[in-house]
C-alpha cells in the first residue's frame, strides 16, 4: 500500500513509542502527586513543555498540552475571545478565514450563537490566500481575536501569517494561527511569526492521536474550557497526558529537525507527483497556490469524476488518499474549503488530495501517479455514456 493521505493522520514512529514508553508503563505517576513517581511524571511533562518551547522560541510557562489540535483551536478561539470580552464588553467580534479548520470555524459560529458575538468571515483568493488588504478590511474597535490557519488541510496553501499578525496588532487585535498542518514542514518560530496563540496536534507528527498544544503568549488571559484541578496553570484542567506530551515534544522536535533537509525534498518530489499529474490526466486541476503550499500536500480536480469513485478505485490499485478533509469525509456537500476558491460545487466533488509523510519514496510517488492516470481514465470511462 502506499499511504498518501498523511494530512489526515501519520503512524507512530519508533523514536516516539520509545519516548513516551516508560509513562505508561514503570513511570505511570500522576505529576500532581508527591511521591517519586509523580515527581517522575510531573519532571517529564517539564521536559516535554521545554521540547515544545524550544521549538516555538517561547517560554515554557506559555505551553499548554490539550488533548488535540481540536481542543487547541478550541481554547485558543474561545478562551481568548471570551476572556478579552469579559475585560472589555465592547469586544464582540471575531475573525476567521474562509478555510478555517471546523474546530477554528465551529468554535466561531458557537461564540456567535451562544454569546452574542458577530462572526466576520475574510475571503480568499483564487489560490486560497487571505490577503492583508482583505483582512484589514474587516478589523474594527469591536474585534476581540483573529484566527487564521497557517497551512490549509485541503489545499496545502501556506499563508503569510506574519504579514497578517502585523495587520492585527496595527489594530490592536490578538492573533492565533491553527498550525496543525504546518507544523512539521513550516518554520515554528512565534517571534519571528509574531503570533500570539498557536496550536499543534502530534498525531500529524509522527505521535499518537490525542495530543496537541496551544501556545498562548505571555499575559493573554484565556477563559479555561475545562474546569477542575487547575492542571497546566489553570487554562485546562484535567490529570496531564504525560506520554502524549512526552510523544507530542518528541516528535516535534525530531520533526524541527529534520525539516530543513526534508522540506526541500518532499516539496521536489510534489513538484514532479504535479507535474506527472498534470501532463497525463486530462483537464486535472491543480487546488491551492502554485508556490504556497505545504510540501507535503498535492490536491487535485478531475471533472468528469466524483472524487469519492477515484479514492475507491485508486485504493484498488494499491494507492491510499482522501477526497479532501477527513472531517468532511462521508459528506455528500462540496467542501466549503473549494468553495471559498471559487471553484463550482460540481467540480468540487471531484476533488483529490494527496498528502506525503516525510519519508515517501520517488519511488512510491512514481507508482501514485500512474495509479491516479489509470484510476481518472477508469472513473471517467464508467461515467461516459456508452456508444450505441
Ligand atoms: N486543524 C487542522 C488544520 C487540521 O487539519 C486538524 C486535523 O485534521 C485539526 C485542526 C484537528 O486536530 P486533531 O485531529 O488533533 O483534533
């Protein structure tokens, strides 16, 4: 099998199962408990907050482990949007992007429909760019947070989000960035970023499914979604998961690590899986910004498909992918995300995306995409009315 569809989940690698290890088993302490194998855990979970910090260039105090990416842009949507409005009243709006993640984006429409507040959506461009006209365009006095995704999960496209965290802060506004994507394959720095809330999920990363963490800088007040024990400095209540965090730092850092030699060769051999695609599968459709975009990520439209008939018929060539999001996956409704490019409802049901681990082969991709040419040319084949 080749597995192209890293966007929506990696497998666990050895390095991280061997890190995070002995916090299940000899070293399972919970860090709240005074005896040594708390203080094990809970020194663990220090050294996993710093593996983290180290990365973002932050402080470790400003690292809180979640239990996902989900729960990340969670509280960081919610948490500061409710938090600066409860200092200020007047504070009622928000600002995504239209191709936010549904955890940016349903976070959003919950403040707008639980708590009054106004939901100001900034368009994209043809190759699903915020531009920062656009979005300066929509700041106001009122506006509490603005959230954009850093990396596009459908796409690829890669925005330019310290041009965008100026915008903001020229008006005053905090700025989260959903990194999920990102992460791994775009530098990480907040200070160079200029991002004041970030979050990451591991199980993109080469870590389990379960573990993410939300950079929140310095004094930004966060409204906690989980009240209790007051774990993590009060912003997320719950027993810490040691072994995800151990997982989560472990694979980041490797992944930190590797990526100035990884990028540039995963982002060659997309350019050479596009450019195969492009020449042998009449009318493809390159999705996303030419240059913009993720290394890792090549999402594609053949009209006169359905993408959901490609994926099953590519799966029986060997090739595993995804017809866009895994969340949107089962839905019968174009993805809002092709959507927001323009592209027609009915060409977007034909949408294809290839996303790379970094360790895929010239060799595998090769194979891909005489899979996609074959399983395009049988789809369409079934589909053309047949003569006499
Ligand atoms: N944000 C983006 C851009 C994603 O791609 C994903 C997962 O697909 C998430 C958030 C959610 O992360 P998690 O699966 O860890 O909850």
């Amino acid at each position: 099998m080749i597995f192209l569809d890293a966007a929506a989940t990696t497998p666990v690698r050895r390095e991280v199962l061997e890190a995070m290890w002995p916090y299940l088993s000899g070293e399972f302490g919970n860090p709240s408990s005074h005896h040594t194998l708390g203080e094990a855990a809970a020194a663990a979970l220090a050294e996993a907050r710093s593996g983290v910090a180290k990365v973002f260039n932050c402080r470790p105090g400003e690292v809180t482990f979640t239990s996902g990416g989900t729960e990340a842009d969670n509280l960081a949507v919610k948490g500061i949007a409710l938090a600066r409005r409860a200092a200020d009243p007047a504070l009622n709006r928000v600002v995504i992007s239209a191709v936010e993640h549904p955890a940016v984006e349903e976070s959003a429409r919950y403040l707008e429909r639980i708590h009054d507040f106004l939901v100001d959506v900034v368009p994209v461009d043809t190759d699903g760019l915020v531009t920062v006209d656009a979005l300066r365009s929509l700041l106001r006095p009122e506006t509490a947070l603005v959230s954009i995704m850093y990396a596009n999960n459908e796409i690829g496209t890669v925005q330019p989000i310290a041009a965008l965290a100026d915008a903001a802060h020229a008006a005053g506004v905090p700025f989260h960035t959903d990194a999920v994507q990102a992460a791994g394959w775009c530098p990480l720095d907040v200070k160079d970023l200029g991002v004041d809330a970030m979050s990451i999920s591991a199980h993109k990363l080469g870590a389990p499914k379960g573990s993410g963490a939300l950079f929140a800088k310095g004094r930004l007040r966060l409204e906690p979604l989980m009240h209790g024990g007051g774990q993590e400095r009060g912003k997320r209540s719950g027993t810490e998961n040691v072994a995800g965090a151990v997982a989560l730092s472990t694979a980041l850092t490797l992944s930190h690590a590797e990526q100035p030699e990884q990028a540039p060769r995963v982002a060659r051999l997309r350019e050479r899986f596009i450019a195969r695609i492009l020449d042998t599968v009449p009318d493809a459709r390159l999705t996303g910004h030419r240059g913009q975009r993720l290394p890792s990520v090549a999402s594609f439209c053949f009209p006169g498909t359905s993408g959901e008939s490609v994926l099953l018929e590519l799966e029986r060539l060997g090739v595993v992918c995804s017809s866009g999001s895994a969340c949107a996956a089962g839905s019968d409704a174009p993805s809002p995300v092709l959507v927001a490019l323009g592209i027609a409802p009915e060409t977007a049901q034909t949408a294809v995306r290839f996303s790379f681990t970094s360790t895929i082969s010239d060799a595998d991709l090769d194979a891909a995409a005489v899979a996609v040419e074959t399983a395009v040319g049988r789809v369409r084949n079934l589909a053309a009315p047949q003569a006499g």
